[in-house]
C-alpha cells in the first residue's frame, strides 16, 4: 500500500493548529483581550481534531479494508485491534503516567478531582465528567483517544463482514449512533457533551465515516487524480472556515448547522491531500510522522513555556506562542524518536513475529507507524 505523503504533511498541520489553539489560548485575556482570541484559538484547535478524525477514518479503510486480504476475518479483526492498541495506548499511557504520578505524590490531584478510579477510567479509554463537568481524562488531550478507541472497536467489528458492505454497515452504524443519541439530548444545540452517553453519541463520530467514504473512493478508484496540487490549498481552505467562524459567532449558538458546514471544509481538505496532485514536503512530512508524538506531549512544554512567561511577567503574548509551538514541536519530534518509534518497533515485534525477511517485518511496523490517528 503506497504511502500518502500528503496525508502526513497535513497530519503535522492538524497537530499544529491543536498547539496553537493551546498556546493562543493561553493568552486570551494576558496581553490579548480574552475574546476572540480564546473562541478563535479553540476553533483552530476543534478544526485539527476534526482533520485527524478524517483521516483516522481514511487509513482504517485505505490500509485494512482491502478486497484481495486472504486473511481469515477473525484473524484480520484480532490483528488490526492489536496493531491500534500497539500504536495508541502505551504512549499515552507513559504519559498519563508522568502526568499522574506527580499530581499523587505531591497531593495534587485533589483540587482537581481526579481520583483512582477516574485515573483507571482514563487508561481504559472511560469518558467520565470531571470535576468542571467536562469529559477530560487525566491527560487533558486524550478526550480524543476514547473517540479513537470506540471507532477502532467498531471498525475490528466491521473487518468481520464481508468486503464489499463494510463501509456501508459502518456509515449506517454512526449515524444510528448518534440517531440514538438524539433521543437523550438535543445534538442540534452545538452544547458540549456532560454525560458518557452525550459524549459517545456526539455528531463529532460522523467525522470517521467521512473519512471512511474517502479511503473507500481511493480503493475503488486509485488512479483518480485532481489537477490541483494537495497540500497549498489547506492554508486558504482554512482560512474560509476562520471566515465563516467569525461570522457565526456573532450570530450564536454556534449549532450544528455550523459544525456541518466546517466539516464540509475539512472533508474537501482531507480530499485535496487524497486525490491532489503530489507535491514534496519533507519538513512538514517529517513532522507529520511525528504527530501522535506532538499532540500528546505538546501541553507539557506549553505550560512550561506559560509559567515562565508568566513569572518574568513578560507583557507581549507573540514571542510567548512562538517559544511555546517551537518547544512543542522539538519535544514531540524527540519524543518521536527516543520512545514512540523504538517502543512501537520492539511490541509490534513481539506481537506479531515474522519468520520473514527483514523487508517484510520493516513494512509491518512501517503500516503501524503511519496509520495513527
């Protein structure tokens, strides 16, 4: 399965515009008036989580749903779950862990309700309210990952029907899912999620059956090819959903309706990259590679950075965002390097070891390696 480098670039700016909702927003209200950088800085952010649950939803399809898989379907299901748990959870773990282990020693994790159980809710992938009624576990960024983990139970489950109705069973399964939900809650109301049952329900899971139909229109026709060059296009994409988003907020709720109409953008972003014109990247192909490693490492050296400015009582918010982003990336790139890809390499060998050539092991840890979320 040849690798789409462009699919990678825009993994890297998906995990910018996270980092950078989290740094602006850190100065809403320092230096910045508090609005609207801090509605424009979470709008950037919600804009790259929505690109990786495309794209998530893409290379789920792209990489396992193939017609010519002479595995047997169990077999392809129980390999494609352990493949995602190797790829997802002991990074996350690990840094849950630093994150953790600190709040407990130190007695700090009673002002913010996080207990025990809630820290065993969090590994296992458990929405939960926290003690602001949100549905953040311990490692604040990993809200995403329990969306992550439902869809990948889903999918493994899909991998058991045969070829030629899996994309439509798992569209018809997220849209039931969240038709369900509607009957709990009003999924119109643009409101964040205060219940497990809101939270798993959310619209947001159409976003991976976006992705879906896309990885199942490079399958069926892999030679489509548009005649415009991928990855340019993102920025000015982008910047009409930034557009649109300063309009609707002066018209609120930002309901659903405006949520369809972004994601529309970000589907015809995702697109681009799929079917685009290729282009050469490398920095941001590179950086892209390193993405897992980015977001979840990235509130550390955000922080760090905020605490610093905040002590030297340093007034201009800029130099700030652009320390904070420039430690960011540093950190998830040796992040990368020295723990995911090592740590990822040695399990995936011990889960699946092959008494085949080194080329053949090398392109199993390499689809590993690159179809995360």
């Amino acid at each position: 399965m040849p690798k789409l480098r462009a699919l990678q670039s825009l993994r890297a700016i998906a995990a910018l515009l996270v980092v950078l909702d989290h740094a602006a927003g850190l100065t809403a209200g320092h230096g910045f008036s508090r609005e609207p950088i801090n509605s424009w800085a979470t709008f950037l952010g919600a804009q790259g989580v929505s690109i990786f649950f495309i794209i998530s939803g893409f290379i789920m399809t792209y990489t396992a749903d193939s017609a010519e898989d002479p595995t047997a379907p169990r077999l392809r299901a129980t390999r494609f779950a352990a493949r995602r748990i190797i790829r997802v959870v002991p990074l996350y773990w690990l840094l849950t862990a630093v994150v953790a282990v600190p709040m407990f020693l130190l007695g700090l994790h009673r002002p913010v309700g996080i207990t025990v159980a809630r820290l065993a809710k969090s590994l296992f992938f458990i929405p939960y309210a926290d003690a602001g009624g949100n549905m953040t576990p311990v490692l604040p960024i990993g809200w995403t990952l329990n969306y992550e983990m439902v869809f990948y139970a889903l999918f493994a489950v899909i991998l058991l029907l045969p070829h030629r109705v899996r994309t439509a069973v798992l569209l018809g399964a997220l849209v039931s899912i969240v038709i369900a939900g509607s009957f709990f809650y009003p999924i119109a109301s643009g409101v964040n999620p205060r219940s497990p049952l809101e939270f798993l329900t959310n619209p947001v899971i159409l976003l991976f059956g976006l992705g879906a139909a896309l990885g199942w229109l490079k399958l069926k026709f892999p030679q489509w090819l548009l005649a415009v060059q991928d990855v340019p296009l993102v920025a000015p994409l982008l910047a009409i959903n930034l557009c649109v988003f300063a309009l609707a907020v002066h018209h609120p709720p930002v309901e659903l309706r405006w949520s369809v109409l972004f994601w529309f953008v970000d589907f015809i972003v995702v697109a681009l990259c799929a079917f685009g014109r290729p282009g050469t990247w490398p920095r941001l192909e590179s950086l892209g590679d390193a993405s897992y490693s980015l977001y979840l490492i990235h509130l550390l050296p955000v922080f760090l950075v905020y605490f610093l400015w905040q002590g030297l009582h340093f007034l201009y918010p800029v130099p700030f965002i652009i320390t904070a982003v420039g430690l960011s990336i540093a950190a998830g790139l040796m992040t990368y390097r020295w723990i995911e890809r090592p740590l990822t390499r040695s399990l995936s060998r011990l889960a699946f070891p092959l008494p085949a050539t080194k080329e053949v092991e090398g392109e199993l840890v390499e689809v590993i390696l690159s179809s995360h979320p």
